[in-house]
C-alpha cells in the first residue's frame, strides 16, 4: 500500500533499515500462520491493488467491458509485487460465466476442463494443487470424488454472479498466506458498505449445450434447454451504519461427452528384442510373419491392454448463495458476519462398449522407431468366444461448501491499522444416489472372435469377426458399486496490523493459526464374476436396445473407416441391475456397501508470523520497495483405516480379485518449519513505465494422499501381480525460490505493454516411486503346482485359457480350485485360489519420499491496446514456459517429471458502445504432460494442443435491462491424450459447443 511521496532523512533510512533486518531474527522466534482476510470494502482496486491480508480502503465502480480492462490493467500497475486481476463488468456482471474461464485470460494461467468447462487451474507451469485458492483472504477447503485426496480447487462449484474481482498473486510476498507456489488466488465478493445506497441485479438464463443431444436415449438426461437464475442485492442505512448484501443463484445444465479410451493403459514398454508376456513374437518364431514394420530390437513399443468407446449423460444443479451482515458502530471500526454456501449436485449415466486384450496369438503394423507407435494390432481370436463387453453405469454426487465468518477491522488512528478474522468453512463431497458415488454393471456376448484395432488417425477403429448377438445374448457379467466420501474442514483465526511510520513507510504485521482436517473414505463392493453372473436366459432380449457407435464420434477423424465395429446395446441400469440381483439371489451385492473399507485422515495445524516493511523512496527515480519474513511452523497427524488383505483368487483369464478381511487403523505423523523472505521492489521510469523485481520463498503442502499413512492394496490383481499405494505424514512441503523481473509501459489510459521474466527453483518434490513388496503374505496361483502342472502338459505361459481349462479339468475339488459352468464356447469357469505353498505375490506399491527437485524459467508477454473513442479494443498475452526435467519417453521405469508445464496464449477483441458490447475471446494451450501413470504403470499421459473461441454479444435495451447471448467452445473442438507417440492413444473426447441467452435487470 503507497501513500505520498516524502523526503527520506538519513534517520528514516537508519530506522528503515535496521527494522527491515530485525524483522528475520524476530521470525524466527514466533510461531504463526496465513495472513488475516480482506473481509473490509472488498469491492475496490481499479486505484490500489488489495492484498490477501489487508482491506481495499477505496470503492471504484466499474460497468462494462472498456472499464472492466481498464480497472484490471489499473489493478496491475498499482500492486505491489506481481499481480494480475479480473474486475467484474457491473454488480452481478462477470466476464465469464465460469472462474477458471475467466482466469485462463490471465498470461501463465491454464486450465483443466471437466464436463465442458473450467475446473482447475494450472499457474506458471505449476500444477492444480500448488496454486491456493482464498475466498475473501481465507483459506478455502476442498473436497471431490473425482480426485479424493488432491489440493486443487474446483472453481465449477462457485458461480460467477456474485464475484466482484479475483485477484492473483504471481509473486510471494510476506503477508500472503503460503500454499501458493504458482500463485494464490483471491476471489472477492461484494460487501454492502462497499457500496452505500440500494443496489440489485437480477438475471435468468437459458442454456443450451448441444452435446446433450448426441448420446444414445438411454443416457440421455432432461430438457434441450435448462434455466439459470441469479440475483445479488444490498442496502445501506441512511447514515451508513448498517449494511446487508445477500447473493443467490441456481443453474441446471445438461451435458454429454463421448470418449474412445484405451483406459487401462499400455502394457509395455518392451524393447524389440525383449520376449515376454504381451510382446510380439521375435523374428523366426510363429506370428513373426504378421509382422509389418516390426521394431527394431533397440525400439521401444507398447501394445493396448483395452479399447473402450463410452458415451455419459449428465445432469448438474448448482447453487449458490452468500448472506452479509455489516456495521460499523464507529468511523473507526467495521464489523462484518457473512455466509456462503455452494452446492453442486452431478447425475451420470454411462453405457459402453469394450474389448480386452489378452495377448494371443497376434499381427500388427508400426510406426519407425526408436519409439514404434501402433498402427494397427490385431489378436487373432479363434472360436469367437471370447466377450464383447457393453457396460453401464447410474450414479449421482453432490458437494457443498459452507463457510461462516467474522471480520472486525479497527483503525485506531490515522497510522495504525488492526484486524481480526476468524472462519469456520467446510467442503464435502458425498455419494447422491442409491447405487454409490461410481458404479458399473457389465454385460456381455462371447461372440467375439479375432479383433483389430486401427490406431493410424486420431479416432481408433475397432473391428470385430465373429460377433453373433443371437447365438450369444447379451448377459450380466461382473459388476463394481463404489461408495466414496471427502470431508476437509479449515478453522482459521488470523489477526493482522498495519503501522505507518516515518514519512513514507508501513509496517505490516500479523499472525494466525490454521487448523485444516481432511477425510477420504471408500468402500468397493464387487463381484468378479466376469464370465456370466448367472444364465444368459435370466435376461429377456427386451433389456437391451441396440444402437450405432459411428454417430456419437462424428467429429474425430477416423470415425468414418467403414471397418469400425459399429452395433452395440444399451439398457436401463436400475431395469438390468434390479433383474441381475433377483437372477442371483444376491440383492446385496449389486448395491454399495453401507461402510467404508478404507478411511484416511490428516489433520494439518499451522502457526505462522509475519513481519513485511514497505516504503517509497524519493529519489531521482522513485522507488517503491518492500522487504518481509514469514515463519511456519506445521505439525501433521494422519489416521488410516486400511483392510487386511487375506487371499488372492483367479476368476478370469486376467483377473485376480484380491479378498479383504476386518480393517483396522494406523497413525503416523510428521512435522516442520521454514523461515520464508520476500522483498519487491519496482522503480518508476517514467509517470507512464514501471521496472519490477522480485524475489521469495514459498512452499506448497504434498497432496493428501501423499501424506496418508497406512498401505491400500488395489482390489484386483493381474496376472503378472497387483498394485497398491501408501503415503508418507513425515513429507516435506515443495520449497520454491522465485525471481520475477517485468517492464511495463503504459501508453494510454486503457492501454499497456509488459514483458515478464519469472524462474522458479523447487526443492523436495515429492516423487512418485513403486516399489515390488510382498504385503500380508499373499500367495497367488500364478506359478503354482496347478499353474506349472499346466505349462508341463502342453500350456504356454501366455495361454491363460489353456492354463485354467487344465487346472478346471484336472484339480477340480483339490484345495483352492472350485469348478463352474462351461462358458458358451467350452471353456471351464471358476475360481482357483493360492495355497500355502504357492508362491507369495508380488505387489507395485506406490510410494512417496523428498527426491526431487526441479527448475523452471519462463516469459510472459502482454499487451491492452483500445482503439481511440471508436469502441474497439484488444487484449493479448502469450507465456512461455520451460524446464529441463522433462519426461523421456525413450526411458522405461519410474519417472520424475512437471506435470502441467506448457505454453499458452489468449486473444480478445471488443467492441462497446452505449448499446452494443461484443467479445471475442480465443485461448490456446500448447501440449503438456499431464500424469507420469497410466492405467498400466509408469507412462506419460500428453495432453494435445487445444483451442477454442468463446464469443459473447449484449445488448442494452436502456440502463436497467440488458440482454446477453454467448456461445462456448464456438467451433467443437476436441480433446485427445495420447501416450509415447501420438498412436499410443489414451483418450480421445468430443462434447460439443454450449450457447446462453441471457437478460439481466439492475437497478
């Protein structure tokens, strides 16, 4: 914060000085947290950027697009340090309907999208749960079924409406809470003092989002058209005392996306001359003749463990709403109690189609090394039994968040400022449905025969011989119900000062204490009876309806090859499931458990201090500079209760579900400390540029689930063994030391250019390593008695069928074997369970220790130019982002790798006028990795580039009524992942483009 200009002494710069090196040794003694919330006249910055620690002092009001710019570019020139921003439009008015799509257009900020739209995001190249996100200068739990244990907040649960301005942290200063290593975030709401007087929006909305109508009827979910409402009021007392502000929205959304997957990874890598499970025969050996463009022997290669084509339904209701009280008894003290609750209900319906991959007898063709990608693999399948899986799935979800807070802020005189905050906000995430919070419910026909699959376009065809849905109905085959539970709480108290002293300085200061709790739990209920539940004639023909695939993918290249395997079902899931549990005589298990298997907590308490010394100085070029330490001191506990693993047993070709027994809890914990400065400074040039410098430390906490103590064994193993995870409380927090350098130029009253350096150096990542343990003792029939008894008389190792048609045939009734019906094409089913003196299995348990570090430079670019009176105007940034410690395809094993790290850019144009406002906005995103695993182990997951233009045109009818119309994703474009060359597809996805017509009244 900057006050006038005044004449240093050499006694001021004595004191400035000596203060600025007490301040660390001082730290040192004093235990504190996240500085205290900005709860005060938030509304304000187009003048004077706030911090996440200290109250806005003035109120600027802004309405349209020009002035929305303006108020953000004045936001950026005005901060101290590295700040960027969003001002809303006008009260209830933001940019975008969606947070995440407002901060994408912000230079070094990228975003993940969910079901369409923004959700997370991803700052300077550093991923989603190391940017911190603080509603009002607190800190915000989070909590998602989608990602149980992660940090990263889901900006898709708040709406836009009530948001006054988001600002955004770039550079660490003292008095920002730390958790931010991108940057941290903070999403302001009105407050009514802000704003004396009467003041209220009204809005509704319709949206339409076309990928609802491309799904097949039985996942289809609602109306073409669902509705939006908002509204935000508030209202002073005549002597500006008292004020009330309440803010209120409900959206409802149908949506769709349709996926092609090879969603359990690739099963490699192999080297070309390596021999065994899953590799293509070696030159001379049988098969070698079906051969094209075999790998050399030095070439890695990888082959599909699955291919999977799903199409979801979804439905959302999403409601927002914030309540606040203030008065202010005196001019001096400001009092502030407010409410905010979200909520974000999500139902889905699924249906696919799949084929596995056992590794038979096989042809297949490829790309040149030294990384050969697939250009088609085929398993050649002779009889056609084997199954052609279809499966489906009906569940719901629902998260809210709740925060409740007081603020009091107290200006004891002219120079001394002092705050307290306190909140209490929880986030949870719970099931919504009677069958769980993720479910599936397979089905099949053993009708399949040999199967192709053409990887050569970015939509992979599937081929399928043999398939004969009247000699192999459809059946119920094995099932999943998953019941999933997050809670995370945040008790926050944090009290902060402020202290002009000398001509032109500040000292800041303050501590708190944060008490942050998070719970994970999760129950699986399933049924591996993958070769028939009960008897194909328990389910009439009637259940299933069938449907073309080729319809659902008409926007991915490829999807036309005539070869696709284009007829598969669908069916009601409650119809299917209801008959399946009364077929089986099971009801139990075609219903989530009432427990949970496995619940992990941690609880996090923090203390913290803060000293930060600004001042300007009056010298030939004006200085402006600020100088801090920050103290954290964090003590862990986690609480793990983890099920006893008892048996392994064999039920299918590739499938070994792994028995449970009573769970029981285990404690670990952890602790440490860090000493953290900061100094900024920036120089005025001239009245119209500014040079920026800075240096800080920051930390950034692991993920819980890196933290959770206890070992989770994976509930089905395979043949070449299981998986599993465990999680260490004694981890270290990231460290990050950051340099910022930026010039800025700003040219006009709306416009600028700035030029930004930033380089991170990051210490004690957590890296994600597996190890090969042997946990309960587990013994697995795979290389068993009855196992080599099989290989002796005939079976190759790789002839799972073979191998259990002998044992089925031979040792049926001997310990652990248990013979079933034949399949329809004669194979022996049942279950072989390990005996004592099989061998012990053996299990990749994913682990976590402080080993890595990293190093990552970049530059940002940005230029706001508006074109005179005439209403145009355009926004530009571009960021550039690099890191040695990238992933080398070429290596096998473990890897340490930034996940997130890509350039990016955006492009807006407008025009405005006292009627017209119209918006074009295109932002792109370069290629990233996003994950170091895939469904089969360690192997990288790319992101590839994406694009896409948002457009929006409103209209003021007069001062109060005002129409809207926007369209996202205006030209349908698609997502795809793929994994060591761009034919190792992952997923590919299309949805579809979404459009709003909106009219809003304020008065």
């Amino acid at each position: 914060m900057y006050y006038p200009k005044a004449k240093q002494t050499l006694m001021s710069l004595a004191v400035a000085s000596a203060c600025a090196a007490f301040a660390p040794s001082y730290a040192q003694e004093v235990a504190s947290t996240p500085g205290a919330a900005a709860t005060t006249d938030q509304a304000t910055t187009a003048q004077e950027a706030t911090t996440p620690s200290s109250p806005a002092v003035q109120t600027v009001v802004v309405t349209g697009l020009r002035a929305s710019l303006e108020s953000s570019m004045n936001l950026k020139r005005n901060a101290q340090g590295f700040v960027d921003g969003i001002v809303a439009e006008d009260i209830g008015k933001f940019p975008d309907t969606n947070l995440a799509e407002s901060l994408q257009r912000i230079s070094g900020v990228s975003i993940d999208r969910t079901i369409g739209e923004g959700s997370k995001i991803t700052v300077r190249g550093v991923g989603p749960d190391f940017n911190l996100v603080l509603l009002n200068g607190r800190q915000m739990p989070t909590s998602s079924l989608g990602d149980r244990p992660g940090r990263a907040y889901d900006f898709a649960n708040i709406a836009s409406e009530a948001i006054s301005q988001l600002q955004v942290y770039k550079s660490a200063r003292a008095e920002t809470p730390t958790g931010g290593i991108g940057a941290t975030v903070n999403v302001l709401t009105a407050r009514p003092l802000s704003r004396p007087g009467q003041q209220a929006s009204f809005g509704i909305k319709g949206v339409y989002d076309k990928s609802a109508e491309n799904l097949p009827a039985d996942v289809q979910r609602g109306d073409r058209v669902t509705p939006e409402f908002s509204g935000i009021y508030s209202n002073t007392s005549a002597d500006g005392r008292f004020g009330i502000g309440l803010s209120a929205s409900y959206q409802e959304r149908n949506l769709g996306y349709n996926q092609a997957a090879v969603s359990n990874g690739w099963k490699g890598p192999f080297r070309g001359d390596e021999n065994n499970w899953g590799t293509i025969p070696q030159p001379g050996t049988p098969g070698s003749e079906n051969i094209t463009n075999r790998p050399d022997p030095s070439d890695l290669y990888q082959v599909p463990q699955n291919l999977n084509y799903n199409m979801s339904g979804i439905q959302r209701q999403r409601t927002n709403g914030q309540l606040v009280f203030q008065f202010a008894p005196t001019k001096a003290i400001t009092t502030t109690l407010d409410y905010t609750y979200s909520e974000n209900k999500i139902q889905t319906r699924r249906n696919d189609v799949s084929a596995w991959f056992n590794f038979g007898p096989s042809s297949s063709s490829w790309t040149d090394g030294p990384i050969a990608g697939p250009l088609v693999y085929t398993e050649i399948i002779n009889p056609a039994t084997s199954d052609i899986a279809m499966g489906g799935a009906d569940y719901a979800t629902k998260t809210e968040n709740k925060s409740l807070g007081f603020n009091a802020a107290w200006r004891v005189n002219s120079d001394v400022r002092l705050e307290l905050d306190v909140h209490k906000s929880t986030a949870e995430s719970l099931p919504d449905s009677p069958y769980g919070s993720a479910n599936t419910l397979g089905t099949a026909s053993f009708s399949r025969g040999t199967t192709s699959v053409d990887f050569s376009k970015d939509f992979p065809v599937l081929s399928i011989q043999g398939a004969d849905f009247a000699r192999a109905p459809q059946q119920v085959t094995g099932s999943v119900f998953e019941n999933g539970y997050v809670k995370s709480e945040v008790k926050q108290v944090q009290t902060h000062g402020s202290w002009k002293m000398l001509e032109a300085s500040e000292l800041k200061f303050g501590l708190a204490h944060t008490d942050v709790s998070n719970r994970s739990a999760f129950s699986v209920q399933q049924r591996d009876t993958w070769g028939g539940a009960t008897s194909p004639a328990d389910y009439p023909a009637s259940l299933f309806r069938a449907e073309s695939l080729r319809q659902y993918f008409d926007n991915i290249d490829g999807s036309s090859n005539p070869n696709l395997f284009n007829t598969f079902y669908t069916f009601d899931f409650n119809q299917l499931r209801q008959r399946a549990a009364e077929a089986s005589g099971l009801p139990d298990l075609y219903l989530p458990k009432t427990t949970y298997d496995t619940d992990q907590r941690t609880r996090e308490k923090s203390k913290s201090l803060y000293l930060q010394f600004n001042t300007d100085w009056d010298t030939a070029l004006p200085i402006h500079t600020s100088v801090g330490v920050r103290y954290e001191k964090t003590d862990v506990t986690s609480t793990a209760l983890v099920p006893t693993a008892t048996s392994i047993s064999w039920v299918s070709q590739n499938e070994l579900p792994v028995a449970f027994g009573a769970p029981a809890f285990t404690t670990l914990s952890g602790k440490y400390k860090h000493v953290l400065p900061s100094f900024d400074a920036d120089i005025d040039l001239r009245s119209d540029m500014k040079a920026r410098f800075s240096y800080g430390e920051t930390i950034g906490r692991a993920r819980y689930d890196q933290l959770t103590g206890g070992q989770v064994l994976d509930t089905l193993a395979r043949v070449e063994g299981g998986t599993g995870r465990q999680g260490n409380p004694g981890l270290l927090p990231v460290k990050s030391k950051n340099i910022d350098l930026a010039y800025e130029w700003y040219y006009g009253k709306s416009s600028f250019i700035s030029l930004g350096h930033f380089r991170k150096s990051l210490d004690n990542y957590a890296g994600q390593s597996q190890t090969v343990a042997q946990p309960f003792g587990l013994r697995t029939p795979i290389g068993g008695a009855y196992w080599n008894a099989a290989l002796a008389n005939g079976c190759a190792s790789a002839d799972t069928t073979c191998i259990r048609n002998y044992i089925f045939r031979n040792f049926n009734g001997q310990p652990g074997v248990v013979r079933g019906p034949d399949d329809p094409s004669g194979n022996a089913t049942g279950t072989i369970t390990g005996q004592g003196n099989d061998p012990i299995a053996n299990f990749r348990i994913t682990t976590y220790s402080n080993q890595k570090a990293a190093r990552l430079r970049g530059l940002e670019f940005n230029v706001q130019h508006m074109f005179g009176n005439s209403g145009f105007g355009v926004s530009a940034n571009y960021t550039y982002v690099n890191s040695g410690l990238k992933y080398d395809n070429s290596s096998i094993g473990e890897q340490f790798a930034l996940v997130g790290l890509s350039d990016s850019a955006n492009l807006v144009g407008i025009f405005e006028n006292d009627k017209w406002n119209v918006r074009a906005a295109y932002n792109w995103r370069d290629k990233f990795l996003s994950s170091t695993f895939d469904g089969s182990g360690p192997n990288p997951n790319y992101v590839e580039p994406y694009g896409q233009l948002d457009l929006s045109i409103g209209y003021n009818i007069n001062r109060n009524l005002s129409i809207q119309f926007e369209a996202i994703n205006l030209t349908d474009e698609i997502k795809r992942i793929h994994g060591r060359t761009e034919r190792n597809l992952l997923f590919v996805e299309q949805s579809g483009p979404r459009y709003m017509l909106a009219a809003r009244y304020k008065y």
